[in-house]
C-alpha cells in the first residue's frame, strides 16, 4: 500500500533529556536549542560573537632558529628528535567559544500533569519553525520558536486554546559574568561580559572585564484586553490569564572584529539592542514570520530530494514534494531517534532524504552574509569550556562544514568564510614574516574569532600543520569553478590566493632528488614509526602538504588564465613549483603513502584520511586521468577500516563516491545513520545523535555537512566542462529517485531522476553563461551546448527532448 511521503520534520514525542534531544534553531548569528519542557521550559542561546579573549599576537621571532634546528634534524633522518624539538614552534593556546544564556519559562502547576499521549515537539524542515503541543486538561497549549535573519530576533509565541489559560513566568539566566533587570514593565535586559582570558576573566585596573561584552533584551507583548503581567524581584515577569503571549529576544555585543580590542570598541550593546527590538516592535506576529518564512524559503527551496520506490517525472517532482509516494512508510508519529534507531534493519530512505536536507537546514542556520564563520559546532553550544574549544579546525572540520555549499546551491552561506580567509591573510602574514621569514601568509591547524594564524599549544601531530590557509585558499577557486563570478575571482579570490601562493613558495626548499619539499611536514594529528624504531611525527614532504600545494599552484595558474594574468612573476615561479614537487606514491602494500617515506604506520585505522587529499576533496587523483592511484586509494580506504568518528565516516563516503563505488559509499552512509545515547556514547565512534546531530562523540556539526556534500557526490560529480551523473548511486538501495536543484561546476543548475536504478531523465539549466558540457553517463559521453536561460531536459540516452525559457 502506498502513502504519502513523509515531511521533512525532526520529531519526538517528550520533552529533550540531553542538550542533544534539543531542537535547533538559528539566524546565522544568534542560535538557540530549544528543549520543550512542560512546566518548565529552557531556550538555551548563543550569539556567535561570544567568546573568550581579545586580539593576540601570533608570531615568535625564536621560531627561525627552531625551524633552523628541526629542519637539520629532518634532514639527517631524526624524526623523533625532530618532533621533540618541533615544540618550539608551537605557540599560544586558542581562545574559547562561549554561550550567551537561558530564556527560561516556568509554568503553573496544573501543567506538571499533563497529558503525556497528546505531547509533540518537532522542527519542521519546510519553515525552520519549532513547534511544541500538548494538553493539560481540557486545553491545548501550543509553542512556537523561530529564529529570523531579516528581522534578527528568536522569536516565540506560547497561545492555549481557550481564553486567559496561559499563565507563566519568564527570565534570562547566563553561566557568563552577567546581571539581570526589567525594563518598561514588559522586558528583561541581562547584560554581561565573557571572560578576557581562556581562564579565570581578566579585568583591567579599574576592574573592569577585557573581554567582549554583549546584552539580550527580552520583549514580552501579551493578548489585547485579557491578562496581567507582573514583575517579580526586578528579574523575572509573570503573565497571569492571557490568551496569548509573544517573547521577542534581540543581543549585541561589543565584538567589532578581530583587530579590535574590546576595551577600545566604540559599539553599544545595550542601545544596539534597544535600536534592534525598536525596529521590529510594532511588526505583527505574522509579519515576522512571513519575513522569516521568505527569507529562509528562499535559500532552502532550491534543492529538493526524494528517494522512492516508483518512478518520479521532473515535472511532479518540481510541482510539488508532497504529492510523491513511498512505499512501506512508517506511523508519522515514530520519532526521529526511533527512525535513526531501526535504520540498520529497514534502511528507510526518507530518513537519508531528512538527513539531507536537516544539513541544510544546519547550514542556513549558522552561517549567512554578515556572520562568524560556522565553527565545530556550527553555532549551538552550551558549555563554557566546549570539547576542543568550539574551535574552527582547519585540518579538515571547517572545510567540511563548508563543502557542501556550492553542489548544495547555498553559496551565499560561504561568504562569512571567505570573510575569515581575508581576516587570517592579514595576521597570517605577519606570521609568516616573523615565525618562517617567508612572504605571503600562513595559517596552522586551529583558530578563533580573533583569526588566530600561528601553531597552537600541544602535540607537534596537529599544532605543527602550516597548510590550513593553503587548504582553505582552495575553496576561493571552487566558488569561481561553480559561479563563474570573474569579479569574485579579481577582486575577492586572486590577492588571497597569489598571497598563500608566495608563503608555499617561500616554505618550500630544496630537497632530495631535486625535488621541492616541505620541511617540518606531518600528516594531521598521526605519527609514524621512524626507521629507528622511535616514534614522531616530523619529517618532510607528506603526501597531504603536496596534494594541498599542487591545487593551490594550479588554481594559480588556471584563475591567472581567467584573468590574463598567466606572463605575472610569481605565475611564472608557480609553473616551475610545480613541476618539480613530490609526486603521490604507492607503498609496498599497495596503499597510498601518508609521508614520503614508506614509514610503518602504528595507528592503520586512524580517523584522518589526510594522504587522501588529492582523491576527495581535491583533483588530483581521478578514475578517468589515474587509475593506478585510485587503485591504491582504494586499498588505503580498505586499509582504514570503516570505523571512526562521524566527519571520518562521511569523508569516507565522499572518497568511495569518487572511486565510483556505490556499494561502499552507501555502507558508509549506513555507517553513520546510528543512534548514540548519550548516557553511554564512546568517543571516536561516530552516530547520530536523537536530534541528528552528527557525533565524534561528542557533537561536532562536521558529519552533518559532510554528509550532504558525500550524498551529492554520489548524485553528481563537475569540472568546469564535464558533468558526471549518478557516479555512485546505490541502485539496489535508492532504487528511484529524483534530485532537483543540485548545482554542478561550470554555473549549471542540475536535476536528476532515476527509475530502477537506471537514469530516467535529466535537466540542466545555466542563469548567467553560455557553456559547452561534456555529459557522462555509464560511459556514454555527449557534448550539450546550454544557452543561459534555457531549461534542457535530456532523456536516459542523453538525447535532449525538451527545452524551454525561464
């Protein structure tokens, strides 16, 4: 029997237990986790200007003689003394990510016994809305939370179903240095500060703290004519009899970027506040949320998903989402944790579809034009001292969390990383100057708001990495490769990337064989045994440092063709570099090798897929241009195992989609689809947690968006002149199925559908160019000349059948 898809919502049927039961929601800047309480409900908030610190200083004039010193140890074959000795190039540890508080509503008693068969809490994927029902009695009481980017507010409306039932009480709360009053009878105002230093708050001699500030004002509005509210110790408001009630939440801080020291910012957190909340005061409920619904519908709409057990047409699939089918669908009222839960035994594909889609979802939420840059958590975090900071990572988590923006047709919510890219060239430089006496800039493996740019404190296995700026100079010529923006590529991309290419040129030295190498090099957070027996992590030239540079040099050269700009010195000096870099090499066992040494390897199933680099996410390695590498990348992946932490699983699954393999990229999609309690969760052993947050454990947001951007993988696969369809699909498990709004390479608009496993049709539409494509499926190859404006449907053996203007 067959019934209606099922929608796109997180859903359970009690109030969260765990932080991670809690359902997100998100403007880009100010987030909150929302855990539907009964009689007592919390709205945990952060606002992602909120963290630990002020502007550092990131370079060591006593790192040249260190690296002096490493580098002549490298050479001589005496890593684990090079690894020693390499500390001293560390530096200061990163600042911290905060929170900002509580909205916390504490209801009458009647509402303690409730009944539990009527209560429902669900993220509805469609608007971003958190909705929370149940019944006390003979009333329905219904919650309603958004979080709006034009309007910038969280909003909340708490209405029953007969009148002058709803009564509560409503205040703010923060672990951080704060205080709290009320305002104007109707709104509580905390203001606070975060701590100046990682440890206990550093204050100034009139005690004052260093750290940023920042302040929420909470705007309670109730029913016209019916209810009271009153004030309660100068801290909390209780509303007695309305209808209705709508809280409005708007913060600031005095965060005014990362040069700025929060002593010397000129911003007012409170009056930006009050200026903020006046501005939405007098919009209706409807209004806001109509703002909010248009807004978000906007970026989310453009990309929809089914995977199904019959035949989908691109016309049903465009017209309406709701009128496809499924087969076997289970009672909507299952929840989502039940759903992750017996997904190892009926392998439901609309929970893949929800995951999908959720990771949008996440991405819209934490990271819009204007904000900071999605961090390990995206947004969400209710600790002051998060696992590993809360910290951007650039050795693999913060590229993953944007990967998906460009196929997944977000790419506006790339721009605050690009924002941050700009933010690190500057420090970086002076980084770079200093530590290394090269030019250009340079960032390592981990930094902050402040734009950290030198070594953290720590193991030399992950704080030593200088290529977290190189990695991330990358994703400026995947944006190109995608929109084709020549401006973008002038303006925005080229000064950072000509800059990263002089500190490579500059970092890289004579070596063996004649050959350039980098020296210290390791391959991220994994050690070797050195051909003493001994233990490190140093040496020269791994095989990731050399996959990075090689797409940073050609990215070079291929936007200096772009920009008439290929005869410029430093093109010249790149052209050269490349030539005579290390090239990727296969070891005894077939494998590819992580360093440039065949090193014994102590750790075979390490979480990091570092030596992989060139396959996924970089170009280096393809089936088509090096078959004998991917045959050697496949043994490496049969060599890692399946096991690892959530990122580490949906990295693997990217990778198998780039060796064309279904069969194993769907095992690692299953993989990651398990549900982890987090009364009993294992580090390093990946999940999903009840609220699809994706763990390592603990909660790392990574997973989330590098499962959409492998599942695209698996759909479609670009370079600028070839479109690859249905590389990897899992015929026997997404058995039909249509994708439309995928983007590909080359500023082209794709949708797919599949019937039995087999291609069925396709569309392909460009806005803005004129281009010729190269169309691949199963080894046929047709070239298709796609006119702007035109929509182009091609049927299974891509033969163009339709076409029409938009």
């Amino acid at each position: 029997m067959e019934t209606a898809a099922k929608p796109l919502k997180v859903t359970f049927n009690a109030p969260a237990n765990h932080w991670t039961d809690a359902l997100p929601i998100g403007n880009g800047r100010l987030g909150a986790m929302v855990w539907g309480g009964v009689a007592s409900e919390t709205l945990q908030l952060n606002d992602d200007t909120l963290w630990t610190g002020t502007p550092g200083n990131y370079t060591n004039p006593n790192a040249p003689e260190a690296l002096l010193e490493v580098r002549k140890l490298v050479d001589n074959g005496k890593y684990a003394e090079a690894t020693e000795a390499a500390i001293k190039l560390t530096g200061n540890l990163a600042e911290v990510y905060q929170l900002l508080g509580d909205i916390k509503l504490e209801f009458d008693a009647s509402h303690l016994t409730y009944a539990e068969e009527t209560y429902h809490r669900e993220l509805d994927l469609d608007t971003a809305t958190v909705q929370i029902k149940y019944s006390v009695g003979d009333v329905e009481f219904t919650r309603e939370h958004f979080a709006s980017n034009p309007d910038q507010v969280i909003v909340t409306k708490i209405s029953g179903s007969k009148p002058g039932c709803l009564s509560f009480s409503v205040s703010l709360d923060s672990k951080l240095d704060h205080h709290s009053y009320i305002n104007d009878k109707n709104q509580v105002i905390m203001e606070g500060s975060c701590p100046g230093e990682r440890l206990p708050p550093a204050r100034d001699a009139n005690g004052n703290s260093k750290g940023i500030k920042f302040s929420a004002v909470l705007d309670l509005q109730i029913s016209d004519g019916r209810g009271v509210i009153h004030v309660l110790d100068d801290k909390k408001l209780r509303v007695e009899g309305s209808d209705w009630a709508i809280l409005l939440l708007v913060t600031s801080s005095s965060f005014d970027g990362p040069f700025m020291k929060p002593l010397d910012s000129k911003r007012n957190p409170m009056a930006e506040s009050i200026r903020a909340l006046k501005r939405i005061r007098d919009l209706s409920y409807s209004d806001l949320y109509s703002h909010h619904l248009d807004d978000y519908q906007n970026l989310y709409h453009r990309l929809s998903l089914q995977l199904a057990k019959r035949s989908i047409s691109l016309e049903k699939h465009a017209s309406a989402a709701t009128d496809l089918y499924l087969e076997g669908c289970k009672d909507y009222t299952v929840s989502t944790a039940e759903r992750v839960k017996s997904f190892q035994t009926d392998e439901d594909p609309s929970l893949v579809e929800l995951l999908f889609q959720y990771g949008r979802y996440l991405l819209i939420s934490c990271s819009r034009p204007g904000t900071q840059v999605a961090n390990l958590q995206g947004l969400w975090n209710n600790e002051l001292h998060p696992k590993w900071d809360g910290a951007p990572h650039l050795n693999i988590n913060l590229e993953m969390n944007y990967w998906p923006s460009l196929p997944c047709n977000l790419s506006e919510c790339q721009e605050p990383l690009f924002d941050f890219i700009s933010s690190l060239s500057i420090n970086g430089r002076k980084t770079a100057e200093v530590n290394y006496e090269a030019s250009g800039w340079v960032v390592h493996h981990k930094s902050d708001i402040w734009a950290k740019t030198s070594a953290d404190q720590g193991n030399v296995d992950w704080a030593l990495w200088p290529m977290g700026g190189a990695w991330l100079c990358t994703h400026l010529w995947d944006h190109y490769t995608y929109t084709l923006d020549k401006d973008f590529l002038k303006v925005k991309a080229y000064p950072l990337l000509e800059g990263c290419a002089c500190f490579l040129l500059d970092w890289l030295i004579e070596g063996r064989g004649g050959y350039l190498e980098t020296n210290p090099s390791t391959s991220p957070e994994h050690d070797f045994v050195a051909p003493d027996g001994k233990s490190a992590s140093v040496s020269y030239s791994s095989t990731m440092d050399m996959a990075i540079i090689k797409e940073v040099f050609s990215a070079v050269v291929s936007a200096s063709e772009v920009l008439g700009r290929k005869e410029d010195y430093l093109v010249e000096r790149v052209h050269k570099a490349l030539l005579r870099l290390y090239p990727t090499k296969i070891a005894r066992d077939g494998s590819i090798m992580e360093w440039a040494q065949d090193f014994e390897d102590p750790d075979v199933h390490h979480r990091h897929l570092s030596h992989l680099y060139g396959l996924f996410p970089g170009h280096t390695i393809t089936v088509d241009k090096t078959p004998d590498l991917c045959k050697a990348a496949e043994a490496s992946l049969y060599k890692r195992g399946e096991d690892g932490p959530g990122w580490s699983t949906t990295w693997k699954t990217a990778l198998w989609a780039r060796l064309y393999n279904s069969n194993n990229a769907y095992r690692m999609v299953k993989k990651l689809i398990k549900l982890v309690d987090p009364d009993f969760e294992r580090p390093f052993e990946g999940g999903l947690y009840g609220n699809l947050f994706a763990a390592h454990p603990p909660f790392q947001i990574d997973a989330n968006f590098g499962f959409i951007a492998a599942v695209s993988e698996m759909l479609i696969q670009s370079t600028i002149e070839d479109v690859y369809l249905l590389p990897a699909l899992p015929r026997d498990k997404w058995t039909d199925g249509c994708v439309k709004g995928l983007r590909a390479r080359g500023g082209v608009t794709v949708s797919i559908c599949w019937k039995d496993g087999n291609l069925h049709e396709v569309g392909l539409w460009s806005k803005d160019q004129n281009s010729l494509k190269m169309l691949h499926y199963r080894g046929t190859v047709v070239t298709a000349n796609i006119l702007s404006g035109i929509v182009y449907t091609f049927n299974s053996q891509l033969k163009c059948v339709k076409k029409y203007s938009v």
